[in-house]
C-alpha cells in the first residue's frame, strides 16, 4: 500500500516545491481517568476559585505523553519532519483521551533522516513560512485550568440574569488566557525559539472537578474549565 498521509493534493504540491514529499500519518494517545481528576478537584474544596494547579499538572502531562507516543511513532517510520500536528481532548465513559494527530514528511533525495521538526502549521502554511525565512521547531503549547469559585460562579450567575457585562467572569477568563500565553511563550523559549506562529485558543469544561460542597445539605457549583493554548515556535532567519 501507497503513503496513507493528512497531507491534501495542495499541501503535497506546496511540499513538493520546498523538496519534500508525503510521509505517513502518525498518532499518540494517552487516556487518563476522570474519577482521579475529579477526586482531586472535589478534595479541593476552594471557595476563593482561581487555578487548580493539581488539574492543570494532570492535563499538560496526559497532552505532553500523547504527543511524545506521536513524536515517536514519526521516528519509527522516519522522515524530516512534522506537520499538521493536532492536539485534542476527547472525553468518554468518566475518563480523558489526549489526542495527538499529524503528518510526516520526507526530504528528498536524503538517505537517513531524523526528525527536525514538529509544526502546527499544515503544508501551505508551511510553505509561506520556510518562503518568509522562518524554519519551523517545535509544537508548543500552554494550559490552565481554573475555578470560578462558588463567590464568582454565585455573583456571575445572578448577574447574567441581566444585561451587560459580567465583569468578573471577563477578569478570570483573561487572567487565564494570560496565564497559558506565558507558558506556551517558555515551552517556545526553551527550545530556542524566537517567534511562535499559529497560535489557537480553546476552553473546555472539566466534569468532576468543580463542585464545592456547603454545609452538607446540597452543594453549591462553581465553574471549572481548562483553558489550553497551542501554536508551532520557529526561529527566523534573514533572507539573502
């Protein structure tokens, strides 16, 4: 059987012109349980809200592993570099699949290869950034994951019964986003990198870990939610 590859017939000519050819697609999981997660939001028990570092340790691990399975299948088969890298959060049954999903590809001509790189970029993308002098690194990204607080989720909930902004949901949610800039920013830096490209943002809700109990006749729920941020670091050079 031929190459099995993401790469779509533009991506491959894009490639093609910057002397690379299609590689196989290459996948890395890692699934953890959501009873653990949760135990440990739910042991928390914080009023005040903010980041529950626990949960945010647990989920940069299982998205760390998934893309160290993927990195290492793409070894296996060989071949110059990454592309196309994904990187997505499935849940099913109470537990979390981290997803990691991309393209290799070969350069032509070479006889051993060694992967160089990983990029988010697909192969158009790819193909403007090598033509603006920029060589692309490493896929990098940063999470957080936070609490409302039953304060926040109590003043918030009462205030989206009206109209305009709910100030204190603005504040966490961009203190958070800051937060997960920051650590994409050094997971950029560690590498060497001088410019991260391709950056995306997503919010997902954490079942599990966002229940604050009271006085032991009910409980009173809190937001809870993963903030993750993810993009491709490259290091430029000058053209001449």
């Amino acid at each position: 059987m031929g190459v099995m590859t993401g790469l779509s017939g533009n991506e491959m000519y894009c490639m093609h012109l910057k002397g690379y050819t299609p590689g196989g697609m290459v996948i890395g999981n890692s699934v953890y349980s959501m009873g653990f997660v949760g135990g440990i939001g739910a042991g928390l028990r914080s009023a005040l809200g903010g980041e529950v570092t626990q949960v945010t340790d647990i989920i940069h691990e299982g998205r760390l592993e998934s893309y160290r399975r993927m990195v290492k299948e793409a070894t296996e088969l060989g071949g110059a570099g990454i592309t196309g890298v994904t990187s997505e959060l499935k849940h099913f049954h109470g537990n979390i699949e981290f997803l990691s999903v991309a393209s290799c590809i070969h350069q032509d001509g070479a006889r051993e290869e060694k992967i160089h790189f990983s990029t988010s970029g697909d192969g158009q993308e790819l193909y403007c950034l090598i033509d603006a002098g920029y060589m692309p690194m490493k896929f990098v990204f940063g999470n957080v994951a936070y609490s409302m607080g039953v304060g926040g989720g109590l003043l918030g909930a009462l205030k989206s019964i009206g109209r305009g902004e709910i100030k204190e949901y603005s504040d966490v949610f961009n203190h958070t986003r800051h937060l997960a800039l920051e650590r994409i920013v050094r997971d950029a830096q560690s590498v060497g990198a001088n410019a991260v490209v391709g950056i995306e943002t997503d919010r997902y809700a954490v079942p599990g870990c966002s229940r604050n109990d009271d006085d032991g006749d009910g409980g009173q729920e809190s937001q809870c939610a993963r903030e993750f941020i993810s993009g491709s670091d490259h290091q430029r050079f000058d053209l001449r």
